[in-house]
C-alpha cells in the first residue's frame, strides 16, 4: 500500500511539472501568450480605413507623353498637395491614341471617380462626352469653348472646368521676326485633328499677317507624317512656326533633326520644344500651370465648389518667359540682336 501511495505521488508530481512546462512554453510565444496579444493588425486595417475614407480619388488622363504635359500632371500632384487635401491618383496616360482616351474615360466613370483631371484636349473631350456628373478639371486645352468642353470660358455652366494653356502667339510671332528679320513665308506645322492646335494656327495666321509677312500650312494627322512633312517645307517656306501642338511637342525631336539639317529655323509654343531643338520661345509655364489647376480641383474636392460657375483660368503674361536655344541658333548661322542675348539659353 505504502509503495502504491509513493508511486502515486510522484506520478501527480511529474504531471504537474510536465503543465508548468507547458505554460512556459505559451509565455515565450508571442501567437500564444495572454499578455502579449497581437493587436498589430487590427490598428493597421482601421488605420487604412480612415485614411481611405478621408482621401478623395481622383483619375487622371494624360493625352501623350511630353515635357510640357508630363509638367502639367506633377504640378497638378503638388498643387493638392500643397492645398492639403488628400488624394489617391490613378494616374493612365493614352499614348496619343484616342481609342485609348475614351477606355480610360469609360474605366473611371464606372470607378465613380470623385474628380477626374483631364490633361490636352482630346482628353478632355473624351471624358466630358462620358459624364455629366462627375466633376472634370482639365489643363493644357488653348480654348475650351471652342473645343465644345464649356458654354462660355468665362461661365462653364455643366460639370467641367479648368486651366487654358493659350500662349502668347502675338508675342511669339514678334520674335520671330526680331530674331529672322529677312523671313518673308512662314510655314504654319500642326496636326490637323487637334482643335487646340487649329485655334492657335488661325491666331498665328493673323498676326504673321498683321507682321507684313505670308503663311503656308503644313499639317499631319499622325506622328509618321512628321519627317515627311516637315522635309516638304524646306525652299518653301523661311522659318517654320509650331504652336503647343501635342503631336508635334512629342515628335519633336523628329522636326529638329530634319529642320536643322536644313538649316530651316523653327519658332516653337513652348519650352519643351525649345529643349526638344527648336530656335525660339515666348512659353507659359506648364508645371504653373497644373498648380493652378490643383487648386481648382482642391476647392471643388475640399470646399463643394461647383465647376458650372468657376471659370476657365489662364497664366497671367507676366508668367511666360521669352527663350532662345544657343546651340541651335549657331547651326542655323543665326546671328541673336543683343537685345535678345539675355534670352540666350
């Protein structure tokens, strides 16, 4: 009896040391343990879900890759950013391609976008013509009314709104005739199927006239046509002028190579193509440009203002900056007033 009892005993004391075992075990192990639980995830997922609702989403359709666009888009970014207001980007860009445009338009309707930022016209075109509800701020559209996005520039009066990019053509005429004082026939370079760009070769048409000077058109109506079509217009035309047309901004490169070689000065809308090889430039500033319409969309997003009454907003002249690329202007011979060397690039 007394052996049952001292084998009973120490059977009881090995279980309870084998649990004591067992319970230090579960203290080491952080998934297991009772005084270490892990809330980690939990907070995270909550964390995430404010700031989720607390950001506003916002797509973004680019026409085409180029500097003045690409400077557009970021300062749009900054521009919320610097207005405080939270957004997701969904940032697409259509690569020129219209189809693609109107893919883009239709994927962020259905998303219920709660701003879309629409930048160059076609662009701009392809989404207004999706929805009548959601807010679109656009940028990089010359003229809005003409383009059929808004009533009135000054009076939108339906659910979009936003930046011109109009430069100053009178100005950027004048200098070509101060820095090409012998040209007597401009050639006219733009593609044919942007309404921004037909806007701007009429405006470029009076003044080169009021200037005492002749107009020839060269257009295209896709980026193969552009060495082509530029190789036409040399011992036609004296100089060429190209105004802030996308297709030609993003073949640009194509223009210079061909017009340089042929010692055929090229005038451009913007600095990009300036950058890009052409001669000259009076150019707003494109990433001024998208701040400006940052900050439309902060007031429609953050403070409930409506599109219908925000009118169409421009660069004020005193925003734009006369330019002339150097390196250019000595493969053309061209000799720079000394009025202009302070331009000089």
């Amino acid at each position: 009896m007394k052996r049952k009892l001292a084998l009973l005993c120490v059977s009881l004391l090995l279980m309870a040391s084998l649990a004591a075992c067992g319970s230090g075990d579960n203290d080491t192990n952080p998934a297991a343990s009772d005084t270490q639980p892990d809330t980690s995830a939990p907070q995270a997922s909550e964390e995430t879900a404010d700031t989720s609702e607390q950001a506003f989403e916002v797509g973004v359709i680019q026409f085409v890759e180029h500097a003045a666009l690409d400077a557009t888009n970021q300062g749009f970014v900054d521009g919320l950013k610097e207005e405080g207001v939270e957004v997701n980007f969904d940032q697409q860009n259509a690569q020129n391609e219209q189809s693609t445009c109107d893919t883009i338009a239709t994927k962020f309707v259905a998303d219920n976008k709660d701003l879309i930022f629409a930048i160059a016209t076609p662009a701009a075109q392809a989404v207004a013509g999706k929805t009548a509800d959601i807010p679109i701020v656009f940028s990089a559209v010359t003229d809005a009314e003409s383009a059929e996005l808004v009533e009135s520039n000054d009076a939108p009066g339906g659910n979009v709104t936003g930046t011109s990019d109009l430069t100053p053509v009178k100005e950027q005429i004048e200098l070509l005739t101060k820095l090409l004082p012998d040209a007597k026939i401009v050639g006219i370079l733009y593609c044919s199927a942007e309404v921004n760009s037909v806007f701007q070769a009429d405006l470029a048409k009076a003044e080169i006239e009021a200037a005492g000077l002749t107009w020839k058109e060269f257009t295209v109506s896709s980026s193969n046509e552009i060495q082509s079509v530029v190789e036409s217009m040399v011992g036609k035309v004296d100089c060429a002028y190209a105004p802030t047309d996308n297709m030609i901004a993003a073949g640009m490169t194509t223009v210079a190579m061909v017009a340089n070689e042929n010692k055929l000065p090229v005038i451009v809308g913007e600095v990009g193509m300036l950058e890009a090889g052409g001669l000259a430039t009076y150019s707003i500033d494109y990433y001024n440009l998208g701040k400006l319409a940052g900050a439309q969309a902060a007031r429609i997003l953050r403070d409930g203002a409506d599109p219908a009454s925000m009118p169409v907003e421009y660069l004020s002249a005193d925003e734009c900056e006369l330019l002339i690329n150097a390196e250019v202007a000595e493969i053309l011979g061209i000799t720079i007033p000394e009025e202009l060397q302070e331009k000089v690039q």
